[in-house]
C-alpha cells in the first residue's frame, strides 16, 4: 500500500524514539511530514533540532505543547506564560526548517482545574485570559496557537476545554491566524454537536490541525494511554474526515497514539502500521 502524502506523525505515536531515530523511521517509511514534541527538541537544543528537521526532508506540523495555564495569579501562571512563549518561539523555528508546505501551530492543552479548586468556570476563563496575553507574542512569530478541547474525563486535570464548540467560543476573541483549534477525533467523536461546530471551525477559518486515532474500550487503566490506530475502535472516521476536508481543510493529518503497548513497539514498525491504518481508515475519505 502506497503511504498517503498527507499523513503525518505525531512524535507521540513513537514516544520512545529521540528526535533523530523519529525522524529517521518517519522519511524512511516514504512518510513526509511530522509533528514534534518539546521535550525530545529540547533534549538536542532548538538550533540542532531544526537542523536535523531540515535534513530529514520532513514537512513540520505541529508543535506540541503549549497551554497548562489555568492556574491563578502568581508567580506559577508567570513562569506558565513565559514557558509558552518559549513553545512560540520553538514553533517559529521549527516551521521556519521544515520542508515546503511546513506549518507553524503550536498546540495548546488548556490545564485542568488547579488544586484544591472546583472552579471550573474560573478556570475556563483563565484560559481566555492566557490567550490574550501569548496571542501578541504568536502573531509577532507567525504561530497559530491551537486549543486543543479533550474528552470530558480530562477535564479536572488535563484541559478544561471539552468540546470543539468551547474551543471556538474561546477562539472568536482573536484573529484566526493566531488562535484556532485542534480537531482531534479521539476527543470530539462522541459530541453530538460535533459535525456542526467542525462547519463553523471551517466557516471562521479555524482549524489548525486535523489529528486523528480511534477509541476503543475497556479503556486502559491510565486513561491517556488509550488511543489506538484508526481503524482499530468505534470511531466513524467517515463522517468527521469527510466534515474536515467539505470546510476547505488541505493540510497533513496527524496520527497521534498514546498506548503502552505501540510505544513498547519498534518505531520502525509502529510508522509503518500507522501508514496502513491511515490508508485503509482515512485516505478513502480524502477523495
């Protein structure tokens, strides 16, 4: 099966990977773009990274990730924001190194509701505050920041922004090359709204990225350890790509997995069964 030229790997996919073995795997499997994380490009500095990242011939992505801002006033929501600005400035870079057709988007996972808080409210507006502060700073580089909105079980410690119609109202306050949102099928499939809030992330230019994997239960014990290859769960892949691509949408789709048990795999075989799993789940939809 050929590999389809708009799969992308989300570097999470093969976790355990340094950044030159994913990038390696990745263009060795006649993929052509990637999504990198921070912690594997901070491991080899920003300059090395984009360097390896020109060579590889790779078109860059995303950059993940930003966000983990919800927390009040105070020297920790300080040093929050200027590690976002950081993520800004490795995005700018990055996407300045990849191949043609690059982009510049930095994900943002919002951060659930700080300690010993029930705030949920608070916190959601916290994450628009946050946003009004970076969005200078990510229009002065050229970033998109994305809001990426999680499954609701997420919502007390990893992001307080739950549905894509979230994402989007936070959204709406700023220019849409600066703050859009992330479209992540794992997190949105469920929302009965959802084919119509992807029309109006469509319609206000808003979809930064297109992420996809499947959701199959029982879910892992850890349940952020529960995605799996598209195809593999219950996931209408029809419905929501066909959704993405009617708006216009004519980027790299990213794979992304987090799963004990594919990270426990060889790289090189994990980027290769996700090239299958997207030709046979999402590429029929793409036509």
């Amino acid at each position: 099966m050929s590999v389809d030229p708009r799969l992308s790997i989300n570097q999470a996919t093969i976790k355990h990977a340094d950044l030159a073995t994913a990038l390696r795997v990745t263009a060795d499997a006649g993929i052509q773009a990637i999504g990198l994380w921070r912690e594997p490009v901070n491991e080899v500095g920003l300059d090395s990274a984009a360097r390896m990242l020109a060579d590889s011939g790779l078109r860059f992505t995303t950059h993940c990730r930003g966000g983990f801002f919800t927390l009040p006033d105070g020297p920790e929501r300080v040093a929050a924001l200027d590690d976002n600005r950081r993520a800004i400035e490795e995005t700018a870079t990055l996407a300045a190194a990849g191949a043609d057709g690059s982009t510049a988007v930095l994900v943002l996972v919002a951060g659930g509701i700080p300690t010993g808080s029930r705030d949920l409210i608070g916190a959601r507006e916290r994450v628009r505050d946050a946003i009004g502060v970076l969005a200078p700073d990510a229009k002065a580089a050229g970033v998109t920041l994305a809001i990426e909105p999680l499954h609701p079980m997420y919502a007390s410690d990893r992001t307080v922004v739950s549905t894509l119609g979230q994402a989007l109202d936070i959204a709406a306050d700023f220019d849409a090359e600066v703050v859009g949102a992330a479209v992540d099928t794992f997190h949105i499939w469920w929302d009965p709204q959802v084919l119509d809030q992807i029309a109006r992330a469509g319609r206000e230019g808003r979809i930064a990225t297109y992420q996809v994997c499947d959701w199959k239960t029982p879910l892992a014990a850890d349940v952020l350890l529960s995605r799996h290859y598209p195809g593999d769960g219950v996931i209408d892949f029809g419905s929501l790509t066909r959704a993405v691509i009617e708006t216009g949408y004519d980027r790299d789709i990213e794979v992304e997995i987090f799963h004990a048990d594919i990270w426990a795999d060889a790289p090189e075989n994990v980027v290769r069964r996700t090239a299958d799993a997207f030709g046979a789940a999402i590429s029929p939809h793409l036509r």
